[in-house]
C-alpha cells in the first residue's frame, strides 16, 4: 500500500494528491459520475469518479458495499452548494486510481434499514459496522474509560482479577462449572468480589473491570450470561456512605465526559443528558416501598424499580436513586449488618432511569464474624480459607460497589433491550448464534 492518509486529515491537504483507504458505505452513480462514501477508523469522505478517468470508472462501477479498496486522488474543495454539514463534508476527493484490497458479498440486507433484533445480533460481524452500532460502543468506551478516571483521581489502584475461582463469591449464585485438574471443578467467577477485598489489605484503595458470569436461567431484556463490571473497593470508610460518595463521584464524571464528548451522538439517538441533583437522593427500601404503596419484600421488583425511578425524577430532579439497607439475608454473607437497625444490612443498590446498575455496601471486616455468618448462609468456611487468610491478618473496616458496564450503557443511550448495549451478548439462548437452531 501506498503512504495513507487517514480522512480527518483531508482538509490539510486540499489541492495535493492524496492516498486514502476503507471500506465501501455507499456507491451513488450519478450520470457519468460515480460517487463512493468510503469509511476509515477516523470518518467517512466522499469521493468522486469521472469519465476522465475510463479505467479507474470501469472498476468503480463494479464495487459494491464493504468493499476495502485503496484510492488515490485530488483532494478538493466542494462546490458552496454541495457542502453539507456533516464531518468532512465540504472536501472530496477526485479519483485518479483505484484498488480492489478485498471483495464483499452482496449484502444480505440495506444496513440502513432497522432489524429486528436477533437478525441484528445473528449477523453482528456485519451490523457492528453500521453507524448506531459503533455510536453504541464508542460511548460506552467513555463510560469505561471516564470510570477509570474517576477512580484514579481519587487514588484507586487498578488491578487484574481472576476469572477462573475455586468458589462462588456470592454463596449462592448460579456459577457455571469448569472441568479442572485432579478430578475437582473451578468456576468462571461470578463477582471479584473475594479478590477485591484482598486487594484491600494490599493497596487500600483497588479496582478492576472485568468479565463476570452469572448461570441463572433467565433471558430477559436485563440479564446475561457474560458482562462487564466495573469495580472498586476501598478501606479505612466509616460506613456504606462513603462507598455511595465515592459511586456519586464516578457516575458524575461518566455523565460529564458523555455530555462533553457525545453531544451529538446522544441527539442521534434522541435522549437527553441524565438529571443530576445536587445530591443524589437516597432511600431506604422500606422507605421507596411505603412512597410506592406496596408491601415489605426483600427487593422491588422490575416494575418497581422503574416507578421509584419516575418518582425521583419528578420529585428531586434526578436520574439516579440509591436504595439502601436491604434485608441481611437478602444480601451475600459478607455484607455488613447496620447495628442501629437490626435486620438490615449498610448496602445500598444504584437505580439509574428505572433499572439497577449498581450495588454495594460495606463489608464485614472482622475474622471471626465473617466465620460465622460463613456459617450461618449455610457454607464451609474451609472453601473460603485462602480468602479469609486476609482477615486473619488484619483488615481496616471497608466496603466498595460494582457497576455493570452494559447496563449503564443501556439506559444512557434509552435501549431497550442490553444486549444492544453488548459487543457479544451471551445468555441462555445466545452464543454468537441462538443457540436453538
């Protein structure tokens, strides 16, 4: 290949030869003229094939979509009444050369048109190349990247967790079981949670974002097999107050770098910048569930979530609503239990737009106590002995949260089902292909 020049920088180079390359969008022939909309990793040109050129239009007249072709040409000025207001709209390039790098098959369908989703997702290393995929993931990179940010700001230490474990993290969660050395399994891990606290006695301050797994038997418009979570714990806190501040602070700077980056991208999909109060607001669960009328039950449910969701909007200007102090037996045996009001734990749950997107609280930090409500959920304590050897050794009083990637990115953007929020969304239907055929 000739030396390349990326599109963006096109308009440095009007009036000068320039050599360009990607992927055929569009093919517009137009009289004797042929157009091509050609995409790269920076943006999408325009570029012109004339009849002074018979060779170079006799093979323009053969491409087709998704072809990857090399082009080298003049780079103009449009004409005033041909500019657009799109990137790169007022240059084009005047063709002089073309090369076939690589041909397409015809398209199984316009990408431009709107799939029903599992057509979407059957044909994703097609459809990831359309424009609302890659707005999709180059804003949640944002996400990952502006959560990274905020932790780091704040003196968070960032750290590898495993994804193959000897247990579950949460004592009861669906783990999906691998075969493994000498006759005994290992499972994919369902949380780092374990691997958090540890790093605790190490850094203080840690977090990580990695791939968990979690084998319940659902398929729904909020669950999956395989996400993304964005984690952090922290020692030496008074309470589960401090984690929430420290959530308040990452999702402030997420919301903040999407607003400043994705203006335009957020008016594509037509939802607007998320309400942020002052403070987020936070309630108690059997506060949200007298506001919603309905009984004391260990969690709300989907429909209550989104309702406690609307009431924050309307009432306190916010997108975002913690939920606190979910019942002890509600929550994994680690959680810490609130002395002044028995029975509930100092955890709290983040709902964001109707759906939960996060959950955390403080951790038990004694060695002894965290023996026995070991115990007490009905597990061996031996088959946390490599784990608990942290707390034997001391651990400051500490707690942290998890966030899932995928499901902020949901609610961001207003899709409604996660899987259009996932790269390569897996759950009990889906692994690439439905798994049903």
């Amino acid at each position: 290949m000739s030396a390349r020049t990326l599109n963006r920088d096109l308009p440095k180079n009007v009036g000068r030869v320039a050599t360009v390359a990607g992927w055929v969008e569009v093919r517009r022939d137009h009289g004797k003229l042929i157009f091509l909309d050609i995409r790269d990793r920076s943006g999408i040109v325009q570029v012109v094939v004339t009849p002074k050129t018979k060779e170079v239009l006799k093979i323009a007249a053969t491409v087709r979509p998704q072809w990857v072709v090399e082009l080298e040409g003049e780079v103009k000025e449009r004409p005033a009444d041909m500019k657009t207001q799109k990137p790169l709209g007022d240059i084009e390039l005047v063709v002089q050369r073309i090369s076939i790098l690589a041909q397409a098959d015809e398209l199984p369908f316009d990408l431009s048109t709107e799939l029903n989703l599992d057509t979407y997702l059957d044909h994703l290393p097609l459809t990831l190349r359309t424009k609302r995929a890659r707005d999709i993931f180059t804003l949640q990179e944002t996400i990952i990247e502006g959560f990274r940010e905020a932790l780091r700001a704040q003196e968070f230490r960032e750290f590898q967790a495993p994804t193959l474990v000897g247990g579950d993290a949460e004592g009861g969660a669906a783990a999906f079981k691998v075969g493994y050395y000498y006759d005994k399994h290992a499972y994919l891990a369902t949380s780092p949670q374990l691997y958090k606290q540890i790093m605790v006695g190490v850094y203080e301050r840690v977090f990580s974002t990695p791939k968990v797994f979690r084998g319940e038997k659902h398929a729904t418009t909020r669950h999956l097999s395989e996400y993304s979570s964005m984690d952090f714990e922290m020692g030496f806190i008074n309470d589960h107050l401090d984690v929430m501040r420290v959530v308040e602070h990452a999702m402030r700077h997420i919301v903040g770098q999407v607003g400043k980056i994705h203006g335009d991208l957020l008016r594509r999909f037509s939802v607007e910048m998320p309400a942020m109060a002052s403070s987020m607001p936070s309630l108690k669960l059997r506060e949200a569930q007298k506001i919603l009328g309905v009984g004391e039950t260990p969690d709300l449910e989907p429909e209550h979530e989104r309702e406690i969701c609307a009431w924050a909007r309307n009432e306190k200007s916010s997108d975002f609503l913690f939920i606190t102090h979910y019942p002890v037996k509600k929550r994994p045996f680690y959680t810490y239990e609130d002395e002044a009001d028995p029975g509930y734990t100092k955890s709290f749950d983040l709902l964001f737009r109707g759906l939960e997107i996060t959950t955390g609280g403080q951790r038990i930090h004694e060695y002894k106590l965290l023996v026995e409500r070991i115990r007490e959920w009905n597990l061996d304590p031996e088959q946390f002995s490599y784990y608990l050897q942290a707390f034997k050794y001391g651990m400051p009083p500490h707690g942290g949260s998890a966030t899932g990637l995928e499901r902020l990115t949901a609610r961001m953007l207003g899709l409604a089902n996660i899987k259009e929020a996932t790269l390569f969304p897996r759950d009990l239907n889906r692994i690439d292909t439905q798994l049903s055929k």
